[in-house]
C-alpha cells in the first residue's frame, strides 16, 4: 500500500526541483544571454527616458559579434571613468558612433565621421561642443549619449574598449506605450561593418 507521507514527499521532492531548475535556467539566461535593465539618466533621452526597461542581448558580444554603428551598447566603465569612482560592476549605456579607424570630430553642432557629417534622428540638439578630429583605436568604439550636451560619453573620457560590452540594447518593454525596439541603423548581420 502506497503511504501518503511518501506521496507527499515525492511531490514536495519534484516542485523544489523544478523551482531549483527554474531558477538555475533563468540565473543562465540573464547571465549569459539576455537581461532586464534600466535607464538611470538622461543621457539617453530622447531615444530613451528615465526609469524606461530594456532588454539586453548578451549573447551577440559572446559569440564575438562586433557591436555597430547605430548600436545602442550597455557596457562596464572604462579605467578613465574607474579612475573618477566609477564601481567596476556599474554598466552605462551609450550610442555606438565610431569604429576603430573611424576619424570622428565635432563641428559645427554636428558629428562628423571620416569628413562627412552623420544624419541622426535619435538627437534632439545640436551638439554645443567641438572635437577635434580623433582616429578610434584598435579594439575600442566611439560612444555619445543621444542626449548629447549632456552625456558623459567619449567626448570626456575617450574611447571605449571593445571587451567592455557587455551588450546591446533590443527593445524597450516599459513603459507599455512607448514598448518597442530601439531607433537604431539596419544591421547586417554578426561581424566588422563600416558603413
């Protein structure tokens, strides 16, 4: 005869399982795939606002996929910004608008990259700041905030290097009425694109 205190146990036994399963799966994915996270600043606005919630692809930076022009990047702090009290384990999130070997300046109120001035929908402003043209390093990026005159971005610190990714920003999930992905340029796939 089958004892009840046995059958309890056994169901007991499965559900703590299937909730250790639960979590170790979800642990997994956040960190190594993707993950919540949100907007702390203003930097980013308008393209995105305080306290928005976006999904961030991990994956792609993993698999060796280079981030892009356009890319919007969740990344950890470079040793410029550790060196100004930045935590280690902080990340920021900024615009992908050079590559390395890309020339970029400021002039004129706008963003030059390799002598030729960048449409860009995603600013507001134009920018009130000038950059003398600089040549991105090997391995490392470009990034400015959309909010341009009021970012703390490579025109402060300098460029960024690449192993500092830790991804790039997929679609924004709250709030519900701005849900959506994020304004960007078209990507061609995992790889060095310069366009």
């Amino acid at each position: 005869m089958d004892n009840p205190w046995r059958r309890g146990w056994r169901h007991r036994w499965r559900t703590l399982l299937s909730l250790a399963l639960v979590v170790a799966l979800t642990m997994a994915v956040r960190q190594w795939v993707m993950e919540p996270r949100w907007i702390p600043s203003g930097s980013m606005a308008p393209t995105l606002q305080v306290r928005d919630l976006l999904v961030v692809d991990k994956l792609s930076p993993r698999l060796g996929c280079t981030p892009q022009l356009g890319d919007v990047v969740v990344f950890q702090p470079p040793d410029a910004l550790l060196a100004m009290g930045y935590d280690r384990s902080q990340v920021l999130i900024k615009r992908v608008v050079g590559l390395a070997g890309d020339r970029v300046a400021v002039h004129g109120g706008r963003l030059e990259r390799n002598g030729q001035a960048l449409r860009e929908p995603w600013t507001a402003a134009p920018m009130a700041y000038e950059q003398l043209e600089i040549t991105v390093p090997p391995d490392q990026l470009w990034v400015l905030g959309d909010n341009r005159n009021n970012s703390l971005d490579s025109h402060v610190w300098g460029p960024l290097p690449r192993d500092r990714v830790v991804g790039h920003a997929l679609i924004r999930y709250w709030p519900p009425r701005r849900w959506g992905g994020i304004a960007s340029l078209p990507r061609v796939g995992c790889g060095d694109h310069h366009s």
